[in-house]
C-alpha cells in the first residue's frame, strides 16, 4: 500500500518537475495524473519514450494540450453563441480561436527553452485561414498558428525567422535553399502542424462533443514554403485492404471508383455485411456540390452513410457537420454484441491541415491515407476536383483544359480563379503534379516520424475520452492522448487554478483581446516582456494585416483588415493601444510601425 503510494507520488512530482515551465506560466498546480496505454507495449513510465522526443519533451506537449483544452473550455465562451446571429457566432468563434491559439502558443513558447541548444519548432500548417463550406469570407480569418511561427532559443530563432522571411520574400530564395542552408547550419527543425481549436462551430454553440486541440510534431519540417490552407479529397481504408488489393493487381486509392473499393473491402473481410460498412463523410447541403454524387455512389452499393443520429461503439452520436481529423482514429473493425463483424471507413474531403494531420496518423495506425488535392471552391463535384489541381495555369490551352474537366466553356472569372488557386499551391510546395499523395510527399526525408498531441476541451465520440470535467471548484480533470508508432497513451491531468478564476482569467486571455475588451492598458504595469507577447498575438490576431521588413521588423496596415473580422471601432481602439506602447516604450517597441490607413 506504501509502496503504491509512494510510486504515486513519485509519478506525480517528476510530471509537474518536467511541465513546472508550462504550470508555472499559467498558474496551475497538478494534484494527479494517470497514464493508460491503449496501444503498443506498455511500460513503466519513466523508463522509456514512444517517439522521436526525450520524455520531458512528450510530457511538455502533452501538458501543452492539456492546458489548451482547460483554458479554452474555461475561458473561451462555451456554448455562448448558440443563439446568435451569423454575426454573433463568428464573434464568439473568434474568441474561442483566440484563447486557443494563445494557450497553445504560450506553452510551446515556454517548453521551447527546454530543447536542445540547435532546435526549433517550425509551424509549417495551421488551421483558420480560409473559410469553410457555407462559412463567408471574414469566417474563415480566425485567430490562429500558422506558416513560419518559430519557437526555439533566442539565437535559433533569429537564425530561423531571417531565412523564413527570405523563403517568403525574396525571389529565387526557394524550399530547396531553404533546406540546404537549414542542413548546413546543424540547426534541427521539428515541423508542426496545428488546429488550436477544432471544431470552433461545435464549441461556440455550446454542443455536447466535438471541440478539441490538435498539435502534430514531426522531426522534420513540412515541405511547406508559405502560408497554405485548401481541401484535399479523402480516403481512409485499414491497411489491409488496399494490400490485400494489390496482390490482385487492383490499385486502390481515392480516384478509384466506390464499387472497387467495396469489392476489396469484401475480399478482405467475407463475413461483412454491406449494411455494416459505416461511411463517414461530411454532410449537410452545402457539400452537395462537391460530394453529394460520392454519397449516392455508396448509397447505392447497399452500404451505411453515417449520420448525426448513428450511435458509435462509444456510445455517442457521431457528427458529421464538421471535425474530419477526430473519425480517423476510429477506421477499423469491431465486432458487436451479437458476433457481427463491423467496419468504419472514413472518405470525401477535408481541409488541408486537417486532412494532412489525419493523414500522418495513418501508419502508426495500420491506415491507408490517399489524398488529392481539390480547389477551394465548392462549383464543382469531386470528380472534376480531382483533376483541375493538376491543370497548368501558365499552359496556352489552359483555358480547354479546364473548359474539358468542367464541361463548359470557361469566363475569365473563372479562368483567374482557378489558376490563381494552382498557383498558390504550387508556390506553397503542395505536391500538385501526383494524381494521388500521402503523408510522404510532405516530408523531405520522406523517412519521418510524428508525435500526435490531442486534447479534449469536450467528449470526443470516436475515441470516447472525456473532455474536462470539473472535480471541484478551481480543480478539473483534462484528457490528452499522445500517439506514436510505438503507442498510444491517453493521459488524465488532475489541476488546480491557483487563483480566483477572475485572475486566472486574465493568465488565460491575450493581453491585446483584455485590452479590447475594456482593460485599462495606461495604468496596468508595464513589462518588457509585453513586446514579446504583443508582437506574438499580433501575428496570431491578423496575419493578413502584417508585412515584415528586414530582420527586426514588423508593419500592421488596419486597410487590410476587413471590418467583419475586427469591428471598425475595434480597429481603431487597437490602433490606440499600439501606438501608446509605441509612444511610452519606443525602444521595447521599436519593431513595430502602424501605416497609415483609412481606418485611423
């Protein structure tokens, strides 16, 4: 009985020893945690790792999620725009994004003073740049970690940031020499790929599951060269399947029609009913267009299109508005209470972090992940979607080309569209001239390895992990999974707020959205590191506002920032703020410069 309390104790103080930098910042204490493998080979905690980390690293990402799931759950206005207009909503989904993106940016900030000298962490993909099916185009600019946020020690993240400026700016200055110089440097970048909050919508109206943080960290940067967000064609299958097709000479990936691939699915398992073949893929009627002939394909074959009503093994309602990345966990058989063998595919599209992140977990899961990369627009159906990416915008017949794969001729709207969308894929390093990809064509080594981090602001029903619950006032239980190809844990952090939750309001908040929300920043104490934190959530605030200029500084224009995301009025105060910093701290601030606008 000691000796399983001491053992407890010990468990405890060496987890809050490794993640003091991430507790200490937010104020949190943690009472308890429990790990539970639920694949691979257990082992005594401590005694081993199951990825390309050091255990301290693994247990700061996981508090990472953990403390992004808490403070977002707390603080970001759960279920507050149940009721509201579009307007309302998108207000309330923009707070939720912004505590999210703050807590997850602040904690890799502080767990990144414990890498290694030469190290760094690369954002190479983000969620919330773009909007999404039915969403208007202020909907899809939301608080976010994007393209070429660097987290490292001060002299590392100089040396990152200036060849990241040149990769974005300077003409001629491409992946290639980017990753050259990056090899000869000795530096090592760990690339990630992020959604602070999944499933925004899902939290900000107040649902029962769904909402979730996502943060994968590979050990090599993504063979990404800008800001990047898009769709990509989806097809997830267990990886039998598709090899139990090979050896029949059938190639089975995402243009493959449905009817082959139920056929080896069917070979692969012959005791398979049809109707227990369960489909997920987004619905709703704004997919349509794009995906309504997929779902008919299969509906067609006899097979289950899951819906919002269909009770998953875990008891809960699956979803199918939103959320693609969280069902693949779930692809795979079970067999019911009755003895009946069932299957769980996931197929039909996603958007490009998503999709990517879904499609890295696919080997350490025993998953076949076939991707294609489509437009971001919703004109056309999945069959021609497939194809217009691969289309070359500069050719003299582009305007054929693409009259043939739409079967229309074409106006010049359409023609400028298009071929500006294959150009920003093209020049973010989007692999668009494979029919088919996976997760390997994004990585340069094309040998890889990832740590998953997933953390559960609410119950998520295709794992069935809990999301946060209170124990007591101040004190809530989180849930983290952590997946590697040698494991997965799920982890439960038992943590105390360490002040009133009014104060710990204030930790979680970004000071700029405190300010805009009515906090005195004249008389509220200065601190150096106010230009640090500053300048981060700018980039995290409006990205598309900024304009970097040499190696030190930034410039934000208020003309390029469209009054539905940030109200005029808002503009105007956040002006104020930033030019009192400017004005009362000019050598803290000296980074930054405000342009003049209309919006003054």
């Amino acid at each position: 009985m000691n000796s399983a309390f001491q053992e407890k104790q010990n468990l405890i103080a060496q987890w809050a020893f490794d993640t003091r930098p991430i507790l200490g910042r937010f104020h949190l204490w943690l009472e308890d945690v429990d790990v539970c493998w639920t694949r691979g080979e257990p082992a005594q905690e401590f005694t081993s790792d199951i990825s390309f980390l050091n255990g301290q690293m693994e247990r700061l990402l996981a508090m990472t999620g953990a403390v992004t799931a808490l403070g977002t759950q707390l603080f970001g206005r759960f279920g507050a725009g149940a009721k509201l207009d579009k307007a309302g909503l998108n207000e309330v989904k923009k707070d939720a994004d912004a505590i999210s993106a703050y807590a997850m940016s602040e904690s890799l900030w502080y767990l990144s003073r414990q890498l290694p000298e030469n190290h760094a962490i690369m954002v190479c993909m983000g969620e919330g740049l773009m909007p999404k099916a039915g969403e208007t185009p202020e909907m899809g600019s939301n608080p976010l970690l994007g393209f070429g946020r660097v987290y490292a020690r001060p002299e590392v993240a100089r040396w990152l940031d200036r060849r990241i400026q040149r990769l974005l700016n300077e003409p001629g200055y491409e992946w290639d020499r980017f990753y050259k110089d990056l090899k000869n440097s000795g530096i090592t970048v760990w690339g990630a790929a992020i959604d602070t909050l999944e499933n925004t919508s899902r939290f900000a109206k107040g649902k029962d599951s769904g909402p979730m943080t996502v943060l994968h960290l590979f050990d090599q940067p993504l063979h990404i060269s800008r800001p990047y967000e898009g769709y990509m064609g989806n097809l997830f299958l267990p990886q039998a399947v598709v090899e139990n097709a090979c050896r029949q000479s059938l190639l089975i990936n995402f243009r493959t029609p449905r009817e082959k691939v139920l056929l080896a699915i069917e070979a692969t398992y012959p005791e398979l009913l049809r109707e227990n073949i369960h489909v997920w893929t987004l619905r709703g009627s704004s997919r349509e267009g794009r995906i309504g002939s997929l779902w008919r394909q299969w509906q067609g074959l006899g097979v289950h299109l899951v819906d919002d009503d269909w009770v998953l093994p875990s008891g809960m309602n699956a979803f199918t508005e939103s959320g693609t990345y969280a069902p693949t966990f779930r692809v795979g058989t079970w067999t019911d209470q009755q003895g009946a063998l069932h299957l769980f595919i996931v197929d039909g599209y996603a958007a490009s972090a998503e999709a990517t992140q879904a499609a890295s977990l696919a080997p350490i899961m025993g998953l076949n992940a076939s991707l294609c990369v489509f437009t971001s627009n919703f004109k056309l159906s999945f069959e021609q979607e497939q194809d217009v990416m691969l289309l070359n915008p500069d050719a003299a017949d582009f305007a054929e080309q693409l009259g043939a794969v739409m079967g229309r001729p074409i106006n010049e709207s359409d023609l400028a569209t298009y071929a500006a969308m294959i150009h920003e894929g093209r020049e973010a390093g989007i692999p668009l001239k494979l029919n088919c990809i996976a997760a390997d064509d994004f990585f340069p080594e094309k040998q890889w390895e990832v740590l998953a981090v997933c953390g559960y602001m609410r119950p998520d029903p295709y794992s069935g992990i809990k999301g946060v619950e209170a124990v007591e006032e101040g004190v809530y239980r989180v849930r983290v999974r952590l997946s590697s190809k040698r494991g997965d844990k799920d982890i439960t952090f038992t943590l105390r707020l360490m002040e009133t939750m009014e104060q710990s309001r204030l930790v979680f908040n970004p000071l700029l959205n405190r300010f805009l929300a009515g906090e005195d920043y004249e008389k509220r104490p200065v601190k150096i590191s106010d230009s640090g934190r500053i300048r981060n959530e700018l980039q995290t605030l409006c990205t598309e506002a900024l304009e970097f200029i040499g190696n030190e500084k930034i410039r934000i224009y208020f003309d390029r920032i469209a009054p539905e995301v940030i109200p005029l009025e808002k503009q105007r105060k956040l002006r104020r703020i930033l030019e009192w910093y400017k004005e009362h701290h000019p050598i803290w601030f000296s980074w930054l410069e405000v342009h003049a606008s209309d919006y003054a």
